[in-house]
C-alpha cells in the first residue's frame, strides 16, 4: 500500500497533471487520533499529538517524496529535450 502512496505523484507525471489534491484533511479518523483522507483505501496522513499539534506520518513522507520524485522527473524531461536541442 505505502508504494502507491508515492507512485500517486508519478502517475500525476505520466499523465501530465499539474496538481493533485487531498481531499478532506480535516475529518478525524481513527477515533479521533489522526486525521486523512479518503484516497487510495484512505489513510490517516496526521496524527494528534497528545499536548496538541500533529505527528507527521509515513503516509505524508512518502507523498512528500512522491513529489520531490515528479520535480526530478521533470528536471530530467527537460534535460532530456536540452540535449536533443543540442545534438541537432
């Protein structure tokens, strides 16, 4: 499941989406012990810390490295077309 976490944001590049949106972070889930959305199977993206503020999961790591991934798939695209430019 956590690998499709971070396939989301290649898939995005693949089909030349520009932006992707969660849907819905502020519904508590788990009993009130975090909060997500309703994406793939859902999925608790935040968890409540105890005193207040959130705990970072590994759902969100994983879609923040998704992105970090869909940057350098971009970067490579256009190096890709700068070397081509170049060769002709």
């Amino acid at each position: 499941m956590l690998p499709q976490v971070r396939a989301l944001a290649w898939q995005c590049f693949v089909f030349n989406y520009t932006h992707y949106l969660i849907w819905d972070t502020a519904t508590p889930n788990n009993a009130n012990q975090g909060y997500g959305y309703q994406g793939w199977s859902g999925g608790t993206i935040f968890y409540a810390k105890p005193g207040g503020g959130y705990y970072e999961s590994v759902r969100s790591e994983l879609i923040r490295e998704g992105f970090e991934d869909y940057d350098y798939f971009t970067l490579l695209e256009t190096a890709e077309e700068s070397q081509e430019k170049s060769l002709l």
